[in-house]
C-alpha cells in the first residue's frame, strides 16, 4: 500500500505484510526500491515500510538547505503515522547512518539496528556534489548507479534491468534537491553516540564495497555489534545477492530473539 505523510515534506512510502515493524532506508541515488527483494520477502513475518527519502523517488524535492536530523525526523514521521513502535531499522549507505542516527536519538522507539554501508563520520562527497552540479544528470546518475554495485553487474541481465528501473525515474528528480542531501550528509557525525549503543547492531558490507573499511571501524565503536561481509557484492548488496543478504538478516533477528514465528503474523 502507498502512502505518504502529512507534513509539508511529503515522504512517500510503501507498507507490505503484517507482523513487527521493519522500517527500510535507501541508499543514494536509489529509491525505496533499492529493497524490492526484502519487501517481498520479508513481509512474510513483518509490516515492511520501505520510504523514499526527501528528494528521492515520488517524495518531496527539498531544494533549500536542511540537516541530517531533518531526514531523520522524515522517518519519524512515517513510523508516527503507521504508529510503528520497538521497529527493525535497516539502512544502506546514507540509510545506515540515519538508521545508526535514529537508533541513538531514539531508541526507545527501535528494537535493532542493521546497516548497510556501515560509515559513522563524516564524508568528503565534493566530487558527487560538483558532478551532480555540473554534468548531464540522466548521464552522471547513471554512472553513480553503476557504483553502487560491484563492477559488471550492471552488465548482467538483472542488474541492467535494475539500473533501467531506476533510472527511468529520472524526470522525477531535481538535482539540486540532491546536492542538498549530499551536503546535510557530508558533515554529519554519528561516532559521539556509538560507545553507548544499546540496540542490537548488525553491519553488513559486500567484499567489494568501498565503505567496508568505514563499516569494519563503525563494529569496532559500538559494543557487542556484529559484522558480516557477503562475498561477491558491492554496497548495494541486496539487489546483487538477495538470498544471501537475507539469510544474514534471519541469523541475526534469530540470534536475539526477533525473527518472528510466521503462524503469529497471519490475521
């Protein structure tokens, strides 16, 4: 079902199945998408609600300036209107840092935390900002796309098919709502809160994800997390291996007793 919230940023959102909340956040330059493997299959013991952040997919093109705690207020306010309450938040990227930053602001309000990605600190994106600013922009996101992956999957039957999804939702795009949510990123430190974490704490990053040095050091700063690597992906992993994705996902919920039994999530 497709929603989106009241406020004057209106962030569109997906809920699929029934059970505990599972919220989703995307990565850049994806939309809520970036999860379609996981919505159809985790929704078979959760309520899924996979959203499109602020200047993303069908939500609102911010284009004057905000803050990272803004766009973590935009997932508050999905989950407020779902009345979503102890959710799984799991984040690729940009995602696993407003998931890290909710998890720590408002951990009352999650039950665990898995990441994608995995980065806490601040991030230098001068060239994506000076590229999204200056070049032809169907031309640079589709390159940026490419990124996001290993090399050649875009190559391969699913992942051009992929790529081709996303990026024939170009004309919804503006790209100086973009350069905006670049730079609320880019300064933007979660590290202060992580020697205190108490939320449970998956981080995932595929062998050849370029974040993977910024996830392994993202483990060592929060006490008792765990970190996996799927081998054979990039950093958007769960588009190149769902399977195997998913499977790190169940071993992790099972392990601390929030893997659902399927007979309590039917109507």
């Amino acid at each position: 079902m497709a929603k989106k919230t009241a406020k004057e940023v209106q962030i569109y959102y997906e809920v699929a199945g029934e059970g505990p909340p599972l919220v989703l956040i995307h990565a850049i330059p994806f939309d809520h998408s970036l999860w379609l493997y996981q919505i159809a299959h985790f929704s078979t013991w959760f309520r899924v609600i996979a959203l499109d952040l602020r200047g993303f997919g069908r939500s609102t093109k911010v284009t004057a300036s905000f803050t990272f705690e803004d766009m973590a207020h935009d997932v508050l306010d999905a989950m407020n209107k779902e009345k979503a309450e102890k959710s799984v938040v799991m984040g690729c990227s940009i995602g696993s840092k407003l998931a890290l930053l909710l998890g720590g602001m408002w951990p009352d309000r999650f039950s665990a935390v898995i990441q994608v990605g995995g980065n806490s600190g601040p991030q230098d994106f001068k060239r994506r900002i000076n590229g999204y600013g200056s070049e032809p922009f169907s031309t640079y996101r589709r390159d940026h796309l490419r990124y996001g992956n290993r090399q050649g999957f875009g190559d391969t039957p699913v992942g051009a098919y992929l790529h081709n999804l996303f990026s024939e939702r170009d004309p919804w795009y503006d790209k100086a709502a973009i350069i905006r949510v670049f730079e609320a990123l880019s300064t933007y430190d979660v590290r202060p809160f992580l020697a205190g974490y108490k939320l449970p704490t998956l981080i995932i990053n595929g062998e050849f994800d370029n974040a993977r040095p910024q996830g392994e050091q993202t483990a060592c700063l929060i006490p008792g997390s765990r970190h996996r690597v799927l081998s054979g992906t990039g950093h958007a992993c769960m588009i190149e291996d769902p399977a195997g994705f998913d499977a790190l996902v169940i071993d992790f919920l099972k392990g601390i007793g929030l893997m659902p039994d399927i007979k309590t999530t039917r109507s």
